[in-house]
C-alpha cells in the first residue's frame, strides 16, 4: 500500500469561526475564538491576535469591544503571497518604530509582514518560505522577536521549533533575519562560558530587552535560555554566551495532560513573565533571573451584565473563568504601564488585565480583570451546525466491538484473596447474579420492544460519545455514511466536573446488577485531578445515569491513581488505565454485582531493553485481537505490549523525525494516542504531527503508511493537537483539542 495514500479524509465535525473575512463592527453576542495563541499592541493601541484554531488574525481596538478587521489571508483580493490564507497563525511581533506587524504563519512555514494606518490594514511582503542567502526555509515557524541591534536598527529573530535536518537530526534552531526578511544567520546551540551546551529542542515563545538579549523559551529542554544576540555563531550554529544562558530552569511536566509546559516567556520592561510553568499561574522575574511574582487569582472589575445560563454547569463555569487566570499562554502590554492583555487558548478567550504592584516588587500583585473577549465555545448543533466544543480530549464508539467467544479468561484466578476467600462477598455474588437474571428476562420480553423505537436505539448502533472536557460534558453525534450528525440533544445529558479526560466504553457479556437497561454498554469517564473513574449507564431514555460508585483515589499507593488518561477494557470486564503521573498501567475488574474492584500495577521492566532506560510513560491503552494490552510510552517513543496479566512481552518504536512517505515508520516523537481495529493499530505520532497506520503482528508491528496533517486545511483534514481516538471498520475518528473537531479519516 502506498504510503501515502492509505488514509483518505472523510469529513470534521465541530463548529469553528462563523464570522466571515473581512467583518469588522461591535463584537457579535455570543463571539468566540479558538485556541488564540499570539497577542500584541501595536503603535496605534489597537489589539492583534493569532485566533490560531480559526486560523486568522483579529485587529480590535484597545477594550475588546470592536472588530477593527478580520484577517483569513493577509490580502485576500489580491494575487502571490498576500492571497495566501493563513494557517494556523501563532505568534505576533509589533515594529517598536515602524506601523509594521510580524505574524509567524506556522502552516505556511514563512513570516507574514503587516503594515497598518489609522484605518487601513494591508499586506507589506512575506519571508521564510524560501531558501535565501545560503539559508534552508523555515520548517514551523513559532516565537518571534525584534532585536534592536547595536548600530541601530533591528534584527528578527524566528524560533523554528521542529526544524531538523538528516545531518543534525534533533536540533532545532533560532533564525536571525535583517528587517526586510533576508536571512542573516542561525544558530542551535547556547554555549555557556563554562563550555556546557544548550541544544535548541523545540523552541516556542521568543522575547528581547531593550539591551539587545533574546529570551529563548528552550521546550523541550523546560528552560529558558538568554543570550546576547549579537553573539558570535560559529561554523557548527553553536553561540557563545559570554554570560551563564539559563536564566530559568523547570522540572519537566508529567504526562501530555498536565498543563504546566513552559512554552512562552515575554519580556516587559524590566520584567520577565514566563506563563504557565506553573499551572494557571503566570511567573514574573527580573532580568536577572530572580523570581518577584506570581500571577494567578483575579476578581472582576467591571459590570459585563448577565452572562447566559443554558446549562447547569454555566454558574460554575463563569466563577471559575472570572476568578483564575486559566493555562495562559502569551501577555502584552497594553495601552498603561499597569494593563496587559493575556491569551489563554485552552479556554479559548483573551483577557485584558490591570496589574499593580509589579513595580514594588510586590511577592502577590493585585490583579483585575477588566474585560474579556471569547464567549464559552458551547454552542449546540443543530439541522445547519455542528455543535461547538472546546477542548476536545476524547471519542469513542457505542457499538459493540466483534470478540471471540472464548477468551481463556478465569475471573477467579484473578481476584484478591479478600474477594476470593470471603465468604460473605461470594453470597453477595451469588444473590447478584439470581436477583440479575430474572430481571433481565422480564426487561428483554416487555421493555426491550419498546427502547427499540426510542431515538437511543439509533445512537447505541451507529453513534458516538465525545468528550468535550473543556466544557465538562458529553456530546453524542451519529455516523451517516461519510458525515457525523449531532444527535438528539436529549438522548445523552449529564453533568460531569472538571479534569474527565478518557472515556471507554465496557460490553458486558451478561447483565450487571443495578442496570436499568440490563445488558446495556457501560461508559468509564477518568477524571485526571481527583485519579478517579466515574461509570455511567444508559437509561431507556438515553440519559446518562450513574452506574455504582467511582473506583480509584488520588495517591500512590495500591489502587490509588495520579493523572488517569487512556483506559481500554475487555469483553471480561478487565480495566486497563493508564496512571500516568504514577508512570503505570492499573488493572482493575469489573463483577457482575457492579463493584470495580483493584487487581495489580504493572509497568515496563526497564532491564527488558537497554535501549530505554527512562521512566515508564504511558498516555494511552488498547487490547488487541489476541487481549494483549498494548501502551503508549510517550516519553519513550514507543509502544510496549503486555499480556492480560501484566507481564513485558515486546516493544517497537524509536525517537526521530518522520517525514509523509518515509517507508520506516518506527520514527516517533511523542506518540499519544492509538487505536486497534482488528488486525490494524492506527497510532497518532504527535510531534510528528501524522496519523500512522500498522499491522500487528506476533512479535512487532508492520508499517503501512502514514499522513502528515499538521498543515493541511480543516477541510483536507488539518490537525493541530489530536488526542485519544476510536477506530472500527477501517475508519478512525480523532479528537483535536485545539482546533476543537473531530477529523475522520478512512483507510
């Protein structure tokens, strides 16, 4: 199979922008952004923002309340690089001298220039796209800053995040360019004075002083380097630092789902903000490196008017939002020394904040909000629109998958001697299954014709549940040959809190005790702060109704569980959940009387390959034909294969780049998610940013073929951060957290 042909897009699902180019006027009632990542004044005092999942670019004025321009493509009656619509536009750099705006078009690999008057937005020219003066174009283009050079002038510096080469494999690299877009030079190491090296490993934000130093947030490393500019580069892209470079070293995040990534550092004035290394905080420094501040908790400070209450969860959801600052990511300043505008894409807004007490270097500085903009992405579909989500983590199919009859399973042999030996709990089991039974023949012969004509039928066959963590609940939509249709608003509701992030769905083979629809799917939501995992069942109606007690607490201990994500469980009852911040797999088992109860903790034994000697780091789970259970190890760059019963069988997988049509797929960088359907393991390479598809075979897996979909078009089937994903009958649905769709793909 050619590959890169075997997956072909079928559709998206889900709401995005519904302004079109060009609009400008009061913000419309019920506005909303998408994943908004770059934010910045310009000369003007008028507000620039990277709505990156909607992928254009917003001019407002300076109170949020007006829609000065909105840009799908830099000039988009015209011809040549100007016509060319943005994708996924991330970072925005003001001129300090000229009415000149920088925007990093990350999909289009270049820089797009803006020049801009009291009343007229235009297309100035284009650079990086291109080789140039003996440099290589930019692969994906992500921080940016303006460097006043010391004769004058200004140099612009691009941090090309993922850029890789097959002689220097896994360094990236930061691309000085002159004013006008020609390339300068490049470098990708940061040497300190002491001879000691500082690869650039996915370099995102990028800041300067007014001296001349650039602020590079160093990822992947969970750094963040400065370095004199103007610094000599040598012949292998090394700088030497003529000063130590770190200026703020962090401990790394655990697990994909954990927030506190240090992606952006911003500096104003004499302060230097690093948001979000520190979940939900933004930390301010001095120049110097020393910590001064903490940004997190805020209070209104204005009078917005009623915010709408469609759900049950909107008076909890609009507290949250206008008490905390939420996972920011980039700050401005804005129009006074004492206002900052601050993007926060997992919620989907921007925030225009007044904060005092900076300058006295004041340990918890007072902090105000004074307006925001992005109402909550929670629309729902209807006959002429998907609905609206917002940080989409999870979907998974309703219909039973296809077992084997026999699968060699012996509960008793599993069980704890507390349930196997109690003779109290063996005559609750036996008193269960009597009691279970006769209901069950009673519902099938009265009940069962009835649930058949309800709408609920039609989703248990052909429908889907989506997990819209962001809005703290569960969307149902249906297949229809090669769409996804919303569903029944009133087949599945529920109200869910904060922090579910996986779903899984258990077929049980006989009728559970407590069912009210005997026989019917259990749904298994993990909730990543509390380490618990919630059951819902389905009522005749299609609500969604809770299923005995939550199993798991938070904790290290045995049957405790830190940061749940991936689940997968067996047609036995048999639950695999990845525990993440534990870095293990936790087995559990479902009985016929409903309890869940605690089997074992398993990980990979690192002495089975010497090849990986860092932690076990799981982020997804799935069972094979064969009930093998099969795991992402993200930071590992691997897949790692158990049996059943926990015990290390074999891996496959190694870091490195992967470039669409590449005929060895084993490359990984960070892979996230999988899913297993029959014979095929379809695995979601993040870093990479492909879909991959393989076949499972006794020992290893066999590579197939993969896309790339990072800079394709939504329509084309773009993603930006996919997550967890279902696969059945040779067709994959993928959750992306960030442009906030499902994208199907069929192979």
């Amino acid at each position: 199979m050619d590959t890169r042909t075997c997956f072909q897009h079928v559709t998206l699902y889900g709401q995005t922008a519904r302004e079109p180019a060009g609009f400008h006027g009061e913000v419309p009632e019920h506005f909303t952004l998408n994943s908004p990542v770059g934010v910045a004044m310009d000369r003007l005092q008028r507000i620039w923002i990277c709505d990156t999942g909607n992928n254009r670019v917003l001019v407002l004025d300076q109170t949020l309340s007006t829609i000065l321009q909105i840009l799908q493509a830099p000039a988009p009656d015209s011809e040549g690089p100007g016509a060319l619509e943005f994708r996924m536009p991330f970072h925005v750099c003001a001129h300090p001298d000229k009415n000149l705006m920088f925007i990093t078009d990350m999909g289009n690999g270049r820089v797009v220039v803006m020049e801009y008057a009291a009343r007229r937005f235009g297309f100035a020219f284009a650079f990086g796209d291109q080789a140039d003066n003996a440099g290589s174009p930019l692969q994906d283009p992500n921080g940016i800053a303006l460097v006043l050079k010391p004769g004058g002038g200004y140099h612009v510096h691009v941090n090309d995040e993922f850029y890789h080469t097959e002689t220097d494999k896994m360094r990236n690299r930061c691309v000085r360019y002159d004013e006008h877009g020609k390339y300068v030079d490049e470098f990708r190491t940061v040497i300190d004075p002491d001879g000691s090296r500082h690869d650039l490993y996915w370099p995102q934000g990028l800041s300067a002083d007014a001296s001349g130093n650039l602020y590079l947030a160093n990822t992947g490393s969970y750094e963040v380097l400065k370095c004199a500019s103007d610094a000599k580069i040598d012949a292998d892209y090394c700088l030497q630092g003529d000063k130590p470079v770190v200026a703020h070293r962090f401990g790394p995040p655990s697990g994909m789902a954990v927030l506190n990534i240090m992606r952006d550092v911003n500096v104003i004035g004499k302060h230097v903000f690093v948001p979000d290394h520190v979940a939900n905080t933004i930390s301010v420094y001095d120049l110097n490196g020393k910590l001064r501040a903490s940004l997190s908790g805020m209070r209104p400070s204005w009078n917005h008017g009623d915010q709408p209450i469609e759900s049950v969860t909107d008076p909890l959801y609009y507290a949250i939002e206008n008490a905390v600052l939420y996972s920011p990511y980039a700050i401005c300043q804005g129009e006074a020394p004492d206002i900052f505008f601050v993007s926060e894409p997992m919620c989907s807004r921007i925030v225009k904040l007044r904060i005092t007490g900076l300058d006295e270097d004041h340990p918890q500085p007072a902090i105000e909000m004074i307006t925001s903009l992005g109402a909550r992405r929670d629309q729902p579909g209807g006959d002429d629109a998907d609905p609206m989500f917002n940080c989409l983590t999870a979907i998974t199919a309703l219909a039973p998958r296809k077992v084997e009859s026999d699968t060699g399973f012996d509960l008793d042999a599993t069980l704890p001697d507390w349930i196997k030996f109690n003779p109290l709990q063996r005559m609750f089991m036996t008193l269960s299954e009597n009691l279970t039974r006769p209901y069950a023949l009673w519902f099938d012969t009265w009940m069962r014709p009835l649930i058949d004509r309800h709408p609920v039928t039609e989703v248990m066959a052909r429908g889907s549940l989506i997990l819209d963590a962001g809005n703290w609940r569960i969307k149902a939509c249906l297949s229809a040959e090669e769409q996804l249709l919303p569903a029944d608003g009133r087949v599945l509701d529920g109200c869910f809190i904060p922090g579910d992030l996986g779903m899984a769905v258990y077929h049980p083979k006989t009728a559970l005790s407590g069912q009210v629809c005997p026989g019917s799917p259990l749904l298994l939501v993990g909730n990543f702060n509390t380490g618990e995992i919630c059951l819902y069942q389905v009522d005749p109606l299609g609500k969604l109704l809770n299923y005995g007690l939550p199993f798991g607490i938070y904790g290290q201990g045995e049957g405790c569980m830190r940061g749940p994500q991936g689940m997968a469980v067996s047609a036995d009852g048999e639950v695999f959940i990845v525990d993440s911040l534990n870095n293990r797999i936790a087995k559990w088992q479902i009985l016929q009387t409903g309890q869940v109860v605690f089997i074992k903790n398993f990980r990979w034994d690192p002495r089975v390959s010497d090849r990986h000697p860092a932690a076990f780091a799981p982020c997804d789970v799935a069972l094979d034909a064969n009930n093998r259970v099969v795991v992402v190890d993200q930071y590992n760059n691997r897949i790692c294969v158990f049996d059943r019963n926990g015990n290390d069988l074999w891996c496959y997988g190694q870091q490195g780049y992967w470039e669409e049509g590449d005929p060895d797929g084993s490359k990984f960088m960070l892979p996230t998610s999988l899913a297993i359907d029959g014979e095929f393991l379809v695995l979601n390479d993040l870093v990479n940013r492909a879909l991959k598809l393989f076949r499972i075979e006794d020992r290893t897996l066999s590579f197939v073929g993969g896309i790339s979909l990072f800079k394709l078009s939504l329509p084309q089937g773009g993603v930006w951060m996919p997550f967890f994903m279902t696969a059945h009958n040779r067709q994959v649905q993928i959750a992306d957290m960030a442009y906030n769709v499902v994208q199907v793909f069929k192979y």
